[in-house]
C-alpha cells in the first residue's frame, strides 16, 4: 500500500481552506486564522517509484500549483491541529472510481483499489471540544466519513452478508410488542389492524421485507394519506381533501392543453403543440435540517429524475429552488441543542443545490430564500425542475407483463434507509444525533451520464415505462410501476456498491441517481448497449407479471409476496377532525414616523427582501443558452427579475415563464388569504415580464407543522380551498403538488411548528420572447403609473414585522377583478406600452419604486396622494408599505400615457410618478411633504448589504 | 463547396454540447457529437472532422482537478491524432472545462502533447495552469472581454470586444512564479484580457472574475488554431441572450457568434 500526500504550493493561496474558516467563524469559534487542506491518497498495490512518480505528476498533483510526497512521514507537524477524515468501510467515494480509471489511462494496471481522505491542518488556538465542534459539525458526517486514527486499517474486508430470512411476529403479539412494531415501522393503529388481518387471512407472519414494504407504500410521504383522508370540517366530511380541492378545479376547467395531471411524476402541458413542458416541485426537508449540502444535493437529484421519469422521459431544462430558513443572524446561545446554525443550514444547502445542479448542466433561473425564526431547527429546501419532451410520449407508459425490470444508474448501498419514514416524522433534538443514515451520497456525474444514456433510448423507443427510485427506493418505484400486472424481482441482481447488504436493505435503499424501466425483451440487448457506451450501468433484476403479485426472491429464496390489491388499496383511509378559528394579534399602535427614509431602508435590508445575489451567482443560470430574462437584470445585472423566461428551443420564438408565490407571514393570521396571496404573487409575476394567463398551470407545496392536530389540518383545509377557488377563476389549473406534513420540532418539551407555509409555482408559455420585459426603469422622463388599488392590508407585512407586530388585515385577493386587470396589463404589454413593470409584494409600493430605481440606475419622484385607495388612508407609512395584491408598478413613455390608460380602461390606475436622471428617489407625502429622499446608491446598498458573504 | 464537419467531443460530465452544437450549425457548419470512447476505440476518426471542440461541463465530476482526466486521457490515448490533426490545419476550440483539458493536456499554450517534456520526466513542461477562484466559489457573472489585435487566432479575427458569460469554479490563470507571465505565456499566445466596460485590462474583481493573472481569460498555440477560453461564446449568440436586452433592444446576433463565423469560415478555405 502507498499513501500519496497533494497541497498547495505555499505561495498558492487556499481558496477551499480559506473557507472552511469562514466557516468555523459561522459556528461561533473566531480564533481559527488559517486551514491548509493536504490530499491523501492511498493505492492498494505495489508500485515502483518511477510509477508513483508518473501518478503523481501526471495525475494527482498540479505541477504548477501543487507539491506531492510519498510514503514519507505526514505534513503537518508543530503549530497545527490536525485532523484527518476518511471515508468509512464501504462507503463508495465517487473520486475513488475516477482515479482507478485515470491511472490505468496511465498504463498502470496493479492498482487494485483506492481510498481518499482529507488532512486539515488547522492553524489557531482551540481547545479539544473546539476542535470536536468542528469535525463534528463540518469536516466529518459520520454516516460517510470518520476521523482517521494511527494506524487504522485502510483497506479493510468487506463484510459479508449471509442470507437468513427474518420473520416477523405478529399474529401471537402482545399488545406490548404491537405497539413496539407499530412505532418501528410508523403504522397508525388502523394500518396495522389492517395489516395483521391480511396476514391472518394468509396464515403466516410477515418478512421484514414485506412489512418494509408496507410501511414504505403506506407513509404519508409516498401516499399523502392526509391529503386523501375524509376529513371533518364542523358539519362538513370531505371525502379526500386534495379531489375536492385543488385537484377540483383542475378538473373543471378541464384545459385541453393539460396533457397529465397528478398521476405521474410531474404535471404536463402542452407547449407548442410537437413539444410538451412538464413540471414538479420536491421538498426535502428533514434531511437539509441534519445533513445540508448531502441532503439539498439529494433534494435537486430526486426532483430532476422525476423529470426523467415523467411521460416515457423528458429532458430537464430549469431549476428554480426556494429555501426557508432561520435568520441568519440569530444568535448562538438561543440554538437548540443538536441545530445546525441557520448560516450554516444556508450554506450547505446552496452548496448542495449548487454542486449538483450545476454539475448537470441545468440552469437555475429562479427562487426565493425567507427567513423565520421557527424555521431554525427545520429549514425548508423546495426543488423544482422543469422539463421539456415530445408531446406523443407525455403520457405515463404501460409496460406489459413479460417486460423485464431493468434498474439504471448508480449502484445501491445502504444510503437513506428509511429516508421516507424519517422524512414523515417529527424531527427531535436527538434527530440530527441518529439520523445520518438517511441522508443519502450523491454522484451528479453518474445522474448525468443516466440523463444522457435515458434520452438516447426514449428516442429510439427501447422502454415501454420508466419511473425514478426516489423515496422509498425500489420498494416504492417497482412496487408502484408493477400494480396493475404484478412482478416478481430477483434482488441478488441488483449491483451493489459493496457487500453486506441484506436483502431488505437492497429492496428499500434509497441510493441516488437510479431509475427503474419496463424494457420489451427484444429492446433489452440494444437498451443495455446504449448504456455501457454511455459509461453508466443497467441491470436486468426482474421480470413484470400478470398475477398482480410483489415477488421478491433472494438467491432463489422467495421473501415477499404481497397481493398488488392490498398494498396498493387495503390502507384505511385516514379520518381526522379539524377546527380553525381566525387568530386575534396586536393591532400596532407606533406612531407613524415623519421621515419615511429610515423605514424603507429598513424595508429592503430586510432577510426577505434583501438581495439574494450571493446565492444566484453560484448557480449557473446560463448554461443550455436558453435564458432570456435572467434572475439578475438591470443596468448592472443585479436588481430582482420577477420572474425567469427560457426560450428552450433554438428554432422558435416561444418561451417558457417560471415564477413563484410564497408569503407564510399571511398564514399568521388567515390561511385563506395566505394561499390566494401566493397565487397572486406568482401570476403578477408572470404578468411583470410580458406574459399572459392564457396558458399558466400552478403547483403546490405545503409544508405544515403536525397535521394530527387539527387547528393545524384546520388551517391545510383551509388553504387547499382558496387554491380551488383562485385557481377556477384565473383559470390557471394545478397540475401537480406535494406535502411534507409534520414539520415541527420538539425543543425543551415545548413543540415548535413551522409557520404553515405553501409554495405556489407557475408555469406559463410565451408565444415571443422577444416581447419580454424586466423590471428596471428605463429612461428618465417617463411616467410611473401604479395600477391596482392599495388598501390598508398591512397585516403579515414585512413593514409591521419590522415593527414587531404582525397586525389582522391580511391581504385579500379579488380574484375576478384581478384577472381583468392582469388580462389588460398583459395586452397593453404585448402592444409596447409598457417599458419596465415590477409586481408590489413584501414592502409595496416603497420597496417596489425603489428596486426599479437603482436597477434601472435611474431616479424617480413619486407622489403619495395620486396613489389609487381602496378606502381612505391617513398614514403615509401604511400607503407606501401596504401589501395589497393585485398591483403593479409600470414605466410608460410620456407619448403613450394617453394609450395606455385607454387600454387599462375600467381598472383603477394613476400616474404617480415620474422617472428622473437625478439618482435620487424623493416620494412626498399626502400633503406634499417629502417623506423619503435619498440617492437610489444608499437604497441599493441597504438592499445588497445583508448577504454581502 | 462541402460544409465543414464539427466534431463535439463527449465525455462523461460535459454538459454545454448541446448549445455548443446550435452555435456551430448556425454558423454554417455539420456538427457530430462523438464520445470520447468511439475515437479511442476508433470507430470515428478525428481526421475526418475540420473542427474539435471541447464543450463546457464538469468531465469525470472535474475529479482530482478541473479537466485532468479527460486531459489525460486525450494526451495518452489520442495525443498522436491529436498532434496531427492540427498539423493538418484542422482547429480546435476549448469551451471552460474544454480550455481547462487543453492546458492541462498540454496542448496548451503550445503542444507538448508528444514532447517528452510533458509528465513522464522531470522537466519545465508546465509553464500554465487553470486553478480555483480567488473567490474560492463556482460564479456565473457576464464579464467584458478585450482582444489582443496581434494574437494570431483564427476564432477571433476582426473582433475587438467581447461581452459574454462565465460560470466556473477554476478559472483562475496561474504562471509558477519563478518563470513568470512573459516567458510562460508569450504575448502572441494571449487572446484574450478580461477588462472593465472602458477595455482597461488591469480591472479588479469582479470585472476579473476568477483572479487570473494579467487578466488573461483565453489563450491560443502558435498557430491560431488551437483557442481555449473560460468565457462561453455559445451562450450568446443571440440578442435575446445578452442581460441587458431588454434596456437596449435585441440585436440579432451576440457578440459570441463570430467566434463560430470565423472558425467556419477558415475551416471552408481549407
């Protein structure tokens, strides 16, 4: 064995040390001053020293900016802490396979095996629990990697695994051990009633497998059983809440340019005609919260693979990613024990979403990043991708029975087990402690080469069906492609990334960068050739029946058999109980100030408002070279785009449009209002770039705390209404949505819920993108015109959270009135009357001026009386930050003011305003007083401070 | 007169072909994707192609170091076709992590593809590197280019500014410092500088995105044939691409796509 040390020449800076020290400071330890991290490898082989020479020089060390060593004593020594992380027995290092091929590129064959590990030296006073601190929390995740000892064994003996069938008692059980099993595997009491009569009826206990199996198909994470429940509203039982709500409206508005809605793994519409968009949105909580980067990372691998296992496989094109998490800023001795630092949660998760997303070569054009306080110990990561396939495959494939089960992709290791059941349940301060082993290991390079090999055999029609391993693993995907004909699945075939692994573990593991396909027998050999060329594994594990039986079999021993009918439909259906009562806050009664200066400063520093650059510019928004309005626009590329428009295909001028609605301040006080708010928003922004309502579809995403309480289902109940509603009415249907339920932390006895918080994401068609518009006022001189009347809605606004009060009078939404005004904006747009347009949302019409100046690098006077009300107003304070929906702020040239208002007849609009060359944003007050005045630079800069890292 | 066939070399990771593809059929030419494997087990051959370019993308998950695999992999196992496709007065074109694999292959600045200076002795082979950002983070930002009039590159004739994107984490040019920039990179090798929106070529970061010394953002062999840059030309090629659109009109094309009109256009006069 040799051990190969790589840095840095010292007079090369550290980029990669340097901020892991900005790290460390992150975590509250200040006295680190420099890391320099040290490469290791180890080669399992004999090699010559003109041979090791050759793999260093050529391969492992840059010969310009890198010094290597040999089988020599470690670099390090005095003056450094050290520590040294490898990764564990068995854990397959991605890096590891790279080499192995990289050197026999060399023309070294003898190298039977590679190990990596990272060496820190750690310059600065620490103390032992410091320095655990640090390992702990950012150089080692013990599920993977572990500190690395004197003389510890590198290249260790796998374990191996002997089969032995595992039964589990269940007929003869005592109430005790029922109850035991129950927690285990997260059954309710219904659930395992069921499932004990089922195997009464068969006369024998269950595998494990086949309980796993259960417990996978069943979880509220696979099934949404709470979305499905007959739920009790006062008088009123809805008989599955998600059919009579949300999925209500899609059905009678009944587009037919909606191609699939909620059945398969994202919603599809048609775009062109020849060509179909689909699109889904994924959370991936629990995981971000103990593991961010690995758990983000697998977040934006799972949502992509269910782009590829949409129709018969679509190519993704967009991603666009909303976080929720603590403040930043909040301190340390408050944390809970076992939390992560938000900063930390923040980092990690952009790492993650970065790494990964870049890594495909898919642009990430949109997003939003909120902040919350009881988002500290459960931070939300929502994921989205959209996709682009032929129109004729859109629909969900049907394979026949006699097809074979071919697993694509990654191999399968131990990685997320019981990720699915982790993820449905409440997260505790000892959740980070154990929950590791959920978070799973990503390899974006071999998801890429999945992508690129599953493209080329949709086009040449070599699979009848295809569906993503994601939560759930196989357990889920086969289980759930299988039900209508049966399968049986030989699951000693299912390649392994090392050995040990028991039957059951291989049937759930959650390994990433998998899909599973039904391949017609005579595709198979040309299916599996197209795969070895492209780099990326594909095994045949089984064949599909027509006995709708799930048959596993491990080395020719039969260990499941589960009847298709009762793992699929012998779940009792959830019954639950809900109340909700409009909550009652301060009313605020904090003077109005004279100079509003302050508070709209104020406003744009803000962690919701605040300029999220930092984040964007780490993702690779151009890439595919379709983007047409990017998140960053304005005279120096940095104000806030509304919402983002790729133009997919190089030969035609139509354009796709993503936006996005959020706004869980409202759900405070009405979550009603709270969900027609967040349609708003998302629509207004389409609306803000040159789009239309012709053809908008919505997801949804809730996340809510514990839906077992039922004010908390109460207020779901109420917000899956307004979704029915607003959506019948905008005629923009919901084509797909997710739940993550049970968002809450357990924290010194006291039960702390996320605020109730629904992502509404749109997606619209633009027939010219040549007739996009952004945000940024254009030229001085013209007028600015707010259209939308404001009303005194200041409850849930980022102006009375400043003030610390969260106030009653949520904004409302009129969503008939809406339509006609968004409708009219739109054609006025379309016409060329509209130079520059941006939606008021947090901070109204004083964050929205404001925003449009310093992007536009123009100033602007803006006048307070002239803004339309809906009532009277007497405080300046509430006009300028009012949250009213349903408004825009709009630059038109003096010549077409007269048009423009003709166009815009019957909707209440005014010219406030006007765009001026002085670089200074004056608004004057009800009785022409100057109430804000201030050069649009000190307004950018409050903006962009906060998350200058 | 028969169009001029481009070749897009594929390997695990590269992830830009597909727009890289685009730029060069609108330009004119007949593109064919190709993985690296078919020209290794040769069945195709690089000496039927006019053009090779290497797309963006993170090849081999950018393992060890930005590009190396891949580079490795072309130098040892297609270095002579390599060598000799140039000879013949073919071009090639490194994209990002194409320019990375071509300095790291040591086909840049000047090919050293069949020296025995490169790797397997001791030697002053290495002259030129492409190392992290100053920044130490992945950073997509549209930067201002200015191009070096006495730079004989082929790609950049009659081009004097550039605007386009980059979008990488190791981008950064190094010159060891005991050699220094005049005798690792001759003046003739450097196309392009990045520059602030005046074309001063000593502008700081951001304008200097990854920290590159004397502001060097592509660089080209002696020939004129052989151009690698960190910048993406593929990704403007339209008006419609550039940031500011919207504030100035949409021209018809971007400022990238005469990068492609040129390689096309010496390629036909083959």
């Amino acid at each position: 064995m040799h051990r190969i040390e790589v840095r840095l020449k010292h007079d090369f800076p550290d980029a990669g040390g340097l901020g892991l020290v900005r790290d460390i400071h992150d975590l509250g330890i200040t006295t680190v001053s420099d890391i320099r991290v040290v490469d290791i490898y180890w080669l399992d082989a004999d090699l010559t020293s003109a041979e090791l020479e050759l793999i260093c020089r050529s391969l492992l060390a840059d010969p310009v900016t890198q010094e290597y060593q040999y089988d020599q004593d470690s670099w390090g020594g005095d003056g450094y802490h050290i520590v040294e992380v490898a990764y564990n027995a068995g854990v397959a290092d991605p890096v590891e396979a790279t080499i192995m091929k990289a050197v026999r590129d060399l023309g070294i064959e003898k190298v039977r095996a590679v190990r990596t590990a990272k060496r820190y030296l750690i310059e600065g006073q620490l103390d032992k629990r410091q320095l655990e601190v640090i390992c702990n929390r950012l150089l080692v995740n013990p599920i993977i990697q572990h500190v690395v000892e004197q003389g510890a064994v590198i290249f260790p003996e796998n374990p191996q695994y002997r089969f032995k069938l595992e039964r589990i008692d269940i007929l003869k059980s005592t109430e005790g051990e029922l109850l035991k099993i129950r927690q285990q595997f997260g059954f309710s009491d219904d659930e395992l009633r069921a499932i004990i009569d089922y195997f009464h009826r068969r006369g024998q206990d269950p595998t494990d497998v086949e309980l796993e199996t259960l417990a996978q198909t069943w979880s509220e994470h696979c099934v949404h059983k709470t979305f499905k429940g007959r739920i009790k509203f006062g008088d009123i039982t809805v008989d599955n809440l998600l059919r009579s709500t949300i999925m209500k409206a899609t059905e009678e508005l009944n587009k037919p340019w909606c191609l699939s809605v909620f059945e398969d793994n994202a919603g599809v519409i048609d775009f062109d005609g020849q060509w179909a968009l689909c699109f889904k949105v994924e959370t991936h909580n629990h995981p971000s919260a103990v593991e961010p980067y690995g758990g983000a990372a697998t977040g934006i691998g799972g949502v992509v693979r269910d782009i590829m296992g949409t129709g018969l496989g679509a190519k993704p094109i967009l991603n666009t990613d909303v976080f929720c998490f603590g403040p930043p800023d909040f301190p340390y001795d408050r944390l809970p024990r076992g939390v992560l630092h938000p900063r930390r949660i923040f980092k990690g998760v952009r790492a993650g979403v970065a790494d990964y997303g870049n890594r495909l070569g898919i642009p990430t054009l949109n997003g939003a990043v909120l902040f919350d306080e009881r988002y500290v110990a459960n931070p939300l990561v929502f994921c989205g991708t959209v996709g682009l396939l032929p129109r004729k495959i859109s629909q969900m494939g049907q394979q026949s029975s006699g097809d074979l089960v071919v697993l694509a992709g990654g191999k399968t290791g131990r990685d997320g087990i019981h990720g699915v059941t982790f993820a449905s349940e409440q997260l505790t301060e000892e959740s980070t402690a154990v929950s590791y082993s959920s978070v799973q290991i990503g390899d974006p390079i071999v998801e890429k080469k999945l992508i690129d090999a599953l493209l080329q055999a949709r086009d040449r029609g070599l699979y009848s069906r295809i569906t993503d391993c994601g939560g759930g693993g196989l357990s889920s995907a086969v289980g759930e492609m299988a039900e209508d004909t049966g399968v049986r699945v030989y699951l000693e075939k299912v390649p392994l990334k090392y050995a040990g692994l028991s039957y059951s573990e291989i049937w759930i593991s959650e390994s990433q960068e998998r899909m599973a396909l039904a391949v017609p027998p005579n595709c198979v050999e040309e299916l599996l050739t197209i795969f070895a060329n492209n780099d990326v594994e594909a095994t045949v594990i089984g064949e599909f029946t027509n006995d709708r039986r799930l048959q596993l079999f491990y080395q020719g021993n039969p260990v499941c058999d589960l009847n298709m009918e009762f793992l699929h439909h012998g779940r009792p259906q959830l019954t639950a109980e809900t109340v909700w009562e409009k909550p009652w806050h301060d009313e605020p009664d904090f003077a109005p100030p004279q100079d509003l200066t302050k508070s709209l400063l104020n406003v744009l520093g803000a962690w919701d408002v605040c300029s999220k650059e930092w984040v964007i510019r780490q993702y690779d928004h151009e890439v595919q070279g379709g983007s047409v309005l990017k998140p960053l626009v304005g005279k120096n590329n940095d104000g806030p785009g509304d919402a983002a428009i790729i133009k997919p295909l190089p030969d035609s001028k139509k354009g796709v449009i993503v936006s996005n609605g959020i706004n869980p301040k409202y759900g405070e006080i009405d979550p009603y209002w709270m969900a027609a708010s967040a349609i708003d928003e998302a629509l207004r922004q389409i609306i803000a770039v040159g789009g239309n309502l012709k053809r908008v579809a919505l997801l949804d995403n809730f996340c809510w705390g514990n839906t077992s309480r039922p004010d908390m289902l109460g207020a779901l109940v109420q917000a899956a209404q307004a979704c029915h509603d607003m959506a019948v009415v905008f005629e923009t249907p919901f084509i797909s949505g997710k739940d993550s339920l049970n968002n809450e932390f357990q924290f010194e006895g006291k039960v702390i819920s996320v605020p109730h918080t629904l992502l509404i994401s749109a997606i619209g068609v633009m027939e010219d993108v040549s007739r996009a518009i952004s945000m940024d006022f254009k030229q001085a001189g013209d007028l600015i015109y707010l259209v939308g009347t404001t009303s005194s809605e200041m409850g849930g606004s980022e102006y009375f959270r400043l003030n610390a009060f969260i106030g009653n009078t949520v904004p409302e939404v009129n969503p008939h009135e809406a339509k006609e005004l968004m409708n009219k904006l739109s054609e006025a747009t379309e016409k060329g009357l509209v130079k520059a347009c941006h939606d008021l949302s947090e901070g109204g019409l004083g964050d929205a001026v404001a925003e449009m100046a310093f992007a536009g690098g123009l100033g602007a006077i803006v006048h307070l009386k002239s803004v339309p009300l809906e009532e009277s107003i007497d405080r300046e304070d509430f006009i300028l930050f009012s949250e009213s929906n349903t408004r825009f702020l709009v630059e038109v040239a003096p010549g077409n003011g007269a048009e423009f208002e003709k166009m815009m007849e019957g909707i209440k609009l005014a010219a406030i305003g006007q765009v001026t060359d002085a670089e200074t944003l004056e608004i004057y007050g009800l009785n022409g007083r100057k109430v804000v005045d201030t050069s649009i630079h000190e307004l950018k800069d409050a903006w962009q401070r906060p998350i200058r890292w | 007169m028969s169009k001029v066939r481009t070749l897009i070399l594929l390997a695990p990771g590269t992830n830009c072909d597909v727009e890289t593809e685009v730029a060069f059929q609108q330009a004119g030419a007949e593109t064919f994707s190709v993985h690296i494997g078919e020209l290794i087990r040769r069945e195709k051959r690089l000496s039927d192609y006019h053009i090779m370019v290497i797309p963006g993308g993170f090849t081999y998950g950018d393992d060890i170091s930005a590009g190396k695999v891949l580079a490795n992999e072309l130098r040892l196992k297609l270095g002579e076709d390599v060598e000799r496709f140039v000879e013949k007065g073919g071009l090639i074109l490194g994209i990002c992590n194409g320019f990375q694999v071509l300095v790291k292959a040591g086909i840049l600045p000047d090919s050293l593809l069949t020296s025995p200076l490169k790797g397997e002795e001791q030697g002053e082979g290495d002259k030129i590197t492409l190392s992290v950002n100053d920044s130490g983070r992945f950073e997509c930002r549209w930067v201002y280019l200015s191009v070096n009039q006495e730079s004989p590159c082929v790609f950049t004739k009659g081009i004097a500014h550039m605007y386009l994107p980059v979008a990488h984490g190791a981008g950064k040019v190094v010159v060891p410092r005991d050699i220094g920039l005049a005798r690792g990179l001759p003046h003739l090798n450097t196309v392009l500088y990045y520059t602030d929106e005046h074309g001063n070529t000593s502008a700081g970061y951001p304008y200097n995105p990854n920290g590159s010394v004397g502001n060097i953002a592509g660089i080209c062999d002696s020939s004129g044939r052989v151009f690698g840059l960190m910048p993406h030309p593929e990704r403007h090629i339209r008006g419609t691409q550039h940031p500011r659109w919207t504030r100035r009109g949409a021209e018809d094309y971007g400022d990238g796509f005469q990068v492609f009109l040129n390689a096309v256009e010496w390629a036909g006069n083959l």
